[in-house]
C-alpha cells in the first residue's frame, strides 16, 4: 500500500484526537478512548485531556503500537506538554498531523518533542469544498481539486490585495451531496501570491496565514479587525494553555492555564502584548483558571468574542 510521505500508510495504526463523543462524559477512570480494529485506529477522547489523564492516554498509544498521531492541536499538545511535565516516556511516532483546528507554534513545539517526529499541518472542514496541507518546508499547499477559493474583503464582495486577510469565500467540486457555490466557509486567511516558488518543487496554489474564523476576530477601539494577537502566546511563556476573550471594544480577558513557574511577569508580558496591537486605552486582564471550556464538537478556542454586532461602530 502506497504511503504519504511521511512513511506511513493506511496499515498502520493510527491514534486519533477528535470530537467524538467515544465514551461518557462524565467518566473519571480510563479508558478514555476506543479501539477500532477494523481501521486500526486508536479513538482517543479530546473531553478528558487533563495532566492527570495524560500517563493512561501515552500507556494506551504504546500499548496499542501506534506509529502515528491525527486530531485536534489543542488535545495532542495537551496530553504531550503533561508527558513532558512529568518525563512520562510517550512512544516515538513517524508524524503527527494536526487537523480541524489552528496549529500554533508552541503546540507544535511541545508535540515535536514529546514524539520525537514532525508536526504536519492540514486545513479542512466538514463542508469539503476547500484543503491544503504542510509539506516538508512548511508551505500550506492547497487542494484544487476540491474546490475553488477565494479571498474576499470585509465590506464588499471584492478580493483583497495579494498579502492582506480576507474572508474565505469558496466553491466546492467533490460534494456532490451537498454543493455549495461561493459559500462563505466562516474562516480568515491571507491572500497569497499567484505564484509558489517553494524548495519542495509543487507549483500547487499556496494557502496564506489564517487568522481564524471571522465571528471571533478581535477588534480595535475604533472597531476595525486585527489578527495576530495569538503571536503573545510565545513559546518561552510557562502555560498550558490559553485563551483571548474580547467582552468589550476597551476590554480583553486573558485566561491562562499556567505550568509551573508562571508569576506576574509573564502576566505583563501578555498584557503588553496586547496593548501593543490594541492600543493602551484597552483594559487588559488576565485571570489564571484551572481549564478552559472546549466547544461543543471538543475544539479549543484561542480567540472568542463576546461583543454583539450592536456594539461595533459602524463603517
């Protein structure tokens, strides 16, 4: 059986991080996964990733003999920086691919070195109409075959400038179920330029920096979106995990999952972060909290807003 470049192929198994519900939610004892023979897939619950949990999930991926990871950044970078917490030895994988949600640098990171293999990041959505995938340089390659893709500006039904973000307006060619003519998919993302000139060789169209999904862009006092502000959350800073919650146009709430040797000044750290992208008239909070709420399919949100459409100027 053909593999993918990453020396793996459908024999082997696999553990998966998704948003199934694969056993109850209320369960405190493992296991928190399923094993699925016939696709040799080992399903593992993204709804009870927690530093507890995390030396049953990487006992269960060894005892099962995985080669490699699919799922949610947010889970598997969960479950990896508590296997790194606590020198838990986690079984070396070929290739972890992250899926369905926004890869950041230090999830990638804390990944890479608990497996000891490569993180490769895909884009996608339950509509099938537009893809893409990493290849070995770190360039999003996208899918033609699955649809067409447009990026299109916030106040009119325009493209953008090759550099600058815009809408994802796409038009699907494989769902034959369900088509969809320029369906405005929900997600922000740069515009490319036309041509790909990457070291890997594939002239394919590229996929530009996504900002996220356009009902949790972050605005400025003035109103106008601004991206980026994920950029705060570098690597050197001790957290597990964390949140931006814009409730109003002069407030921010930061929720931090800390790891040890979080004090107040990495709290200033973000907070000058923020200020520096928003401006110092915006309030900026930041709360340490023991988790933070995944959504109701199990993703983890690293940008939410609060504010109603009434609150924001208008152009």
């Amino acid at each position: 059986m053909r593999g993918n470049g990453n020396g793996v192929t459908l024999r082997d198994r696999l553990a998966h991080h998704g948003g199934a519900r694969v056993i109850p939610g209320d369960r405190t004892e493992p296991p928190y996964w399923v094993w699925n023979a016939p696709m040799r897939q080992l399903y593992l619950s993204s709804y009870h990733v927690t530093p507890e949990a995390a030396p049953h999930f990487v006992d269960a991926m060894r005892r099962y003999r995985v080669r490699y990871m699919l799922g949610y950044p947010s889970a598997m970078h969960g479950v990896a920086r508590a296997a790194l917490e606590r020198g838990l030895e986690a079984p070396r994988l070929a290739v972890v691919i992250s899926n369905a949600e926004r890869l950041y640098d230090f999830q990638r990171d804390a990944i890479a070195n608990a497996y000891g293999c490569r993180v490769q990041n895909t884009y996608g959505q339950g509509e099938i109409a537009c893809a893409a995938s990493e290849c070995a340089h770190g360039t999003m390659h996208m899918w033609p075959d699955v649809g067409v893709t447009e990026w299109v500006r916030d106040d009119a039904d325009a493209p953008v400038e090759t550099g600058r973000v815009g809408r994802l307006v796409v038009t699907g060619l494989i769902n034959t179920d369900m088509p969809l003519i320029r369906y405005a998919i929900g997600d922000r993302a740069a515009r490319p330029a036309e041509a790909s000139d990457c070291p890997c060789g594939r002239k394919l169209p590229v996929l530009g920096a996504l900002e996220g999904r356009t009902a949790d862009v972050i605005l400025t006092p003035a109103g106008s979106p601004v991206g980026g502000l994920d950029t705060i959350f570098h690597s050197g800073l001790p957290m597990r995990e964390a949140q931006i919650v814009q409730e109003t146009l002069h407030r921010i709430r930061i929720n931090v999952v800390a790891a040890p040797g979080f004090g107040p000044a990495h709290a200033e750290d973000m907070r000058q972060g923020i200020r520096a992208r928003l401006g110092d008239s915006v309030e900026v909070l930041v709360d340490v909290v023991d988790s933070i709420p995944r959504t109701p399919a199990g993703k983890f949100q690293v940008q939410k807003s609060l504010i109603a459409a009434a609150q924001m100027p208008t152009a």
